[in-house]
C-alpha cells in the first residue's frame, strides 16, 4: 500500500495520524515539516521562498516502501514500512529520512526505531489542550565537525560534543543554523525555546511547544552552504561607508554638549570617527522614544554639527515601555506590548517597571518607528541601537510571557528578528535603502535581512571574556549573521586607572580592528573626584538620573594607549578597500568576514578546531594575543607548502602548515598575508 504522493512538487507521506512533507526549497536544498493530526502549515519564520529548480526528481517506489527527492547536491531518500505492533494492538506506521549528497554519501539520517527499543526519529509530546512538545533525532557522523548556532559565550569552535540552549539571553543569540564538515547546513526553522545537542551517539533538535516540524537542509562546501542559506533566509544589506570606520561609544553621555565635545576633540587631534553613539536614559522615561530637554535641548543642531564634522549619529532605543512613560497608557489600551499569563505584567524592573512592546505585532512596530522618526530621524538621527533585543526578562521566564502570534514557549526567539525588522522597514520606506545599520544585541536566524550588525552583549572585563569573542564572531558568521562587533574593552567595570586593563583594552582593540566593525564601549570604572567609581547624573532639580561610566576615549587612558589605539583606528583607514570587499562579498554571496582557518582550508584537518586565531576575509590570519603579560604566541599558519604567510610586521615568510612562535609586543598583533596579498598593511602593524 503506497502513502507516498506529489502534490505541488513536493513529497508527502502520511500514516498514523502524521503529515510529512519535503519540498525543494532553493538550489541543492529541501523544507522538510511534519505534523499530528493537520498538514504542515504556519508562517516560513526564517525562510524566504526559494523558486523550484528545474532538475528536481521525485521517484516513488512501485510497492510504495521508499521514495527520494533529489535536488542538485542533495538527495532525501524516505523509506516507509507499516506493521502490527503486538505490544500495542495496532498497526504503526514509520517513514524513516535520510539525507545524502549527489553520489549517495549518506550526510546524516534520522535514527532508526531499534527493534525492541521502538524508537521514533519524530517524536511528538502532547500538551493537555494544545500542542506538543517536539524532539527530532538525527545520527550524524562522529568524526564530523561543526560550526555555527550564533553566539554563545564560551570558547569552543567545534561544536560536536556540545548541548545548547534554544533561547536568547543578554550575550546569548541562539541562531538554529549549523554547518558540519561532512558537506551539509541544517537550520532549524523553528523558534520555539529548546534545546540543540550534538552528541556522538545522536544529535537532537527540540522545542518546548510547538505546531510542527520544520527544518531546512543544504548541502555542498562551506562556503556554498553559506550561498544557499542566504539565499533562502535573505542577503545583508550593502554596509554604508560609514560602517567601515571607527565607532565611538561609551555607557553613557548624558548631555549634548559632553557628546560634542568628544567629537570635537577627535577632530582637533585628528583621530578618524565615522560614528558617535548616544547610550540609553537620554529619554525622559523608557518608552518615551525621544530626548529629555534638559540634557538635549537641540537635538537637531547637534546632529547639523556632528553632520558637519563627517560624523553619524546613532541613538539607543530599548523596548521595554515604562509604567510611568507618556505612551504607555495608549500601547497598552492598543494591545501592542507583550502580555503575562500570570502574576503582574512587567516584564523587567530595571530602573522602574516595564513591559516590552510586542514586536511580533504589526501595528506596535510601525508605533514605536513613528515616534522614533519624529523624535530622532527627523532631527538628523542616522542610525538606531536596538538595545535589549532578547528581550532581557527580568527573570527569562518565558512561559509567563505571550505575543500576537503566539505563546513565548513557541515563538520567544523570533523577537530580535521582528524588532530589527520594524526599523529596517521603516528606514526602507523614508528612502534610507543601502544606508542601514542596526546595531542589535541578539538576532535570529533571517535577522541579517534586516540589516542587523550584532553585538555579543554585555560581556565581562577579562582575557577570558576576550578569547571567547573569537569563537563568537566566528560562530555568528557561520550562522548566517556576517555583521558583528563587541564591546571594545569588555562591557563591565573595566578600571581605566589599572594598568592590567590597559593591557586588555589594548588587546581587545587590536582585535576589533579586525572585526565588521570596530567599535569602542563600556561601562567604564575609575576613581573620581568625589570618590565614586562611576559619574553620577541628577537634573536641576535634584533628581536622579542613570549613572554614568567614565571616560572611555582613546586619550582617557594617558597616551601610551592612545597611540596604539590610534595606530590601530588609523589602520581600519588604510583597510578599507578591503572591507569594503568583504562586505560586498556578505551582500552578494552570503560570505562571513570572520572566518575559522578550517573555512578557507576545509581540507586541512589540523585546524578544524584552532580556537584563538582566525581569517579576516580569505587572505589576512589574526592571531589576537588573549593572555595578560604574554608578549609572544604561537600561530598555526594553515595550507601546505604551496601557501606562503608573510608576517606584516617584519615581513618574514613562512610556508603552510606549521606552527611558528613570533613576538607580539603591546603595541602590535601577529598578522599574517596569505601568498602576498597585504591589502597594503605590510610594515603598519
């Protein structure tokens, strides 16, 4: 008996209350969903449509036992089987997948059932009332390794071996999308809270609650992986000129007039700056989406200034709307900020209770870029800093939490992708196409559509926090998302008056200077005159405002600092030709700019798993220094003989496939030019 059918070039199969369908989705790739009880249906969430290619086949056995889909590189082979299951009392149905390249190779499968074990690959936990809790199981090659699932704050590249959760968190971006060494991508198209591991014995890819089953597969080389996947959940935008430079930002100026004066000393010492950020409480209330008079009293002069130095503007906005705020009675009576199931509706009490706005909802968005046209745009604002993009609960208790489409538990990590969109759709529609940068703490899968430049978050002050962002620009990279940054110098407490953090500051901006963008922030610490460690703010009446850090220019920290900053912010300079190559090759081809050695050298398998170094582009190796005092490190220089390194700072060459120890003193990082292409930077560093 045959359960398998075509229907809209696609192949179904069904059998015990289960819908399975796979459908090509873009070149060399396949959809594959599958419900209890409904046909596979809902919103595409990360994926765009993708045309049908033309050399899709589907075959259906005459006995109606397997069935395959082949498209391009990859095949999708089903094989079905029906049988009275004593135990039970019933029949029971199965369709097992497995998924191979064009030769047969098989690339990963769905576990079988185990006989006596009665295992099942798709596995569906009813939730009393609604809908189930999912857990799909996949053997995967063990000796596979694997890259990608954005950014979490640890230092591992290879991620076989590793568990991880499916939500966001401040300085967590759970981005499901995975690229393995045995030739295929994998985005779980889902963004239910959950769980990802990928064990030797199994992988597993699980939702709390959720309608369905979706995912998307790819096969090919990396960096067609990484062609494919752009072309299936959208292109970064073109990067502005302006992203190309040096960003300038601290926690927090709080008037005008200490803002300018920032920028107009960057000029009088001429050190490049393409941006100045205005860091959040510049609002009178959370919510308010617009300045305080008092601090800023002339918004549009102070743009016209900065517009007039070469410089943009860029504003923080966080979602969270204060109880107090002048528009929280009207989001509220509107249903345009996020519901609770229990308890009291805040979502989050930091300075003053909150609640998010529902970005999931249409009309929300296009409230909050209403009043951010009028209160920023209009005045010259070019820029927005989507802050909190989580969003950061108070306690992450997301089943308490509710949105327009649907329960937290089901779609809480698709809020930094719709918060990103509101803004970029907004920009679009003013005519700002091609001039979009928004700066985000999170993203999801698809958010690089929408112009999303992400930040790790608020990370610590130490060589550890430093090693890891390595590892997280590169796994953010693989996940599609080519645009990151951090906080230069780390977010928390960095003491500008120790000399310990002067040295990390300095190594952390070295390597920002080898990142998308290089962007200089914290919330710094020092001694000041009235003995606090951090600015106090109060307005004219005496009342209190958010605290400030303190100075975070490159001059704060006396001028050893400040020479070696600049040296560096003046390299991003002569490094733009090159930047600007790679950001037209993440536009057009969906290329990371921060790539692991193993990306260039995929079949090198000594680096599969080199942590702290990495390709800037294909032809420039940084090998950041991540260790207090250490003043030398040894570098893996990937490829064979045939690969010649040139170090930029003595121009010594060396051959692939090695690895040599070189000096690395405070002021300088190990560089290397890969077969000579210096992109003119030899003898600069």
């Amino acid at each position: 008996m045959n359960f398998f059918q075509v229907t809209d070039a696609a192949l179904v199969w069904t059998g015990g209350g289960e819908y399975l369908r796979i459908e090509p989705w873009g070149a060399d790739s396949v959809r594959v969903r599958a419900a209890m009880m409904h046909e596979p249906d809902g919103p595409d969430y990360a994926l765009l449509q993708c045309p049908v290619p033309e050399d899709v086949r589907i075959e259906i056995a005459e006995d109606g036992s397997s069935a395959s889909l082949a498209n391009g590189e990859l095949v999708v082979r089903a094989e079905a089987e029906h049988a009275l299951n004593g135990a039970s009392g019933y029949e029971e149905y199965r369709c097992r997948l497995s998924f191979r390249n064009a030769d047969g190779t098989v690339l990963f499968e769905e576990i079988p059932h185990g006989g006596s074990l009665n295992l099942k690959a798709r596995r569906y936990e009813g939730h009393i009332g609604g809908d189930h809790r999912i857990t799909v199981s996949f053997s995967a090659p063990r000796d596979e390794h694997l890259y990608g699932m954005g950014e979490y704050q640890q230092d591992v590249l290879d991620l076989k071996g590793s568990t991880f959760e499916l939500a966001h968190r401040n300085s967590q971006a759970s981005v499901p999308f995975v690229v393995s060494s045995a030739g295929y991508g994998f985005l779980w198209n889902n963004p239910a809270i959950g769980r990802a591991t990928f064990a030797r014995n199994s992988t597993q890819w699980a939702a709390e609650s959720a309608r369905q089953i979706d995912y998307w597969v790819t096969a090919g080389k990396p960096a067609a992986i990484m062609a494919r996947y752009a072309d299936a959940t959208g292109h970064a935008p073109r990067m502005p000129e302006w992203g190309l430079g040096f960003w300038q930002c601290k926690l927090r100026y709080w008037n005008q007039e200490q803002l300018l004066n920032v920028a107009r000393e960057f000029k009088r010492r001429g050190i490049p700056l393409d941006l100045i950020v205005i860091d959040f409480f510049h609002w009178p209330h959370m919510g308010d989406f617009r300045f305080e008079e008092e601090f800023w009293p002339d918004p549009k002069a102070m743009c016209d200034e900065l517009h007039d130095m070469g410089v943009k503007v860029m504003v923080s906005v966080w979602p969270q709307v204060s109880l107090e705020s002048e528009n929280y009675v009207e989001m509220r009576g509107r249903n345009l900020l996020v519901g609770t199931d229990r308890g009291e509706d805040i979502g989050m009490m930091f300075e003053g209770a909150s609640q998010f706005y529902d970005v999931t909802n249409p009309d929300a968005r296009a409230y909050v870029w209403g009043k951010c046209r009028e209160n920023y745009a209009d005045y010259g604002v070019d820029a927005y800093w989507l802050d909190e993009a989580e969003p950061e609960y108070g306690t992450y208790d997301f089943e308490n939490y509710r949105y327009r489409i649907g329960p937290c538990q089901q779609v809480a990590n698709i809020y930094p992708l719709e918060y990103n969109r509101g803004f970029y759709e907004g920009l679009v529609a003013d005519g700002r196409e091609g001039d979009i940068v928004n700066l985000t703490r999170c993203a999801w899968a698809g958010s690089q559509r929408y112009g999303a430049l992400v930040w790790s978050g608020d990370v610590g002050s130490t060589f550890a926090d430093l090693k890891a962002q390595i590892t997280c620009a590169i796994h953010m990279g693989m996940a599609g998302i080519p645009w990151f940054t951090t906080d230069m110098g780390g977010f928390h407490d960095g003491d500008i008056n120790a000399e310990e953090y002067r040295e990390l500051f300095l190594r952390w901006a070295q390597f920002s200077c080898f990142l998308p963008v290089m962007r200089n922030h914290g919330d710094r610490s020092g001694i000041q005159p009235d003995g606090t460690m951090k600015e106090q703010v109060c307005a004219t009446d005496g009342s209190r405002r958010a605290q400030s850090g303190v100075e975070n220019e490159p001059w704060s920290m006396g001028e050893d600092v400040e020479r070696i900053l600049v040296k560096f912010i003046k390299l991003r300079e002569v490094m733009r030709p090159y930047t600007r190559e790679l950001f037209a090759s993440a536009h057009d081809e969906g290329q990371p700019l921060v790539r692991a050695l193993f990306y260039e050298f995929p079949d090198d398998p000594a680096v599969a798993d080199v942590a702290d170094e990495y390709m800037f582009g294909p032809d420039l190796l940084v090998a950041p220094v991540v260790e207090l005092g250490a003043r030398s490190r040894a570098v893996m220089l990937p490829g064979d003989k045939s690969v010649q390194w040139t170090d930029l700072r003595d121009g010594n060459v060396y051959t692939g496939g090695q690895t040599v120890t070189v000096e690395a003193e405070l002021d300088t990082v190990p560089v290397f030019a890969r077969n000579g292409r210096d992109h003119g930077l030899a003898g600069m560093l």
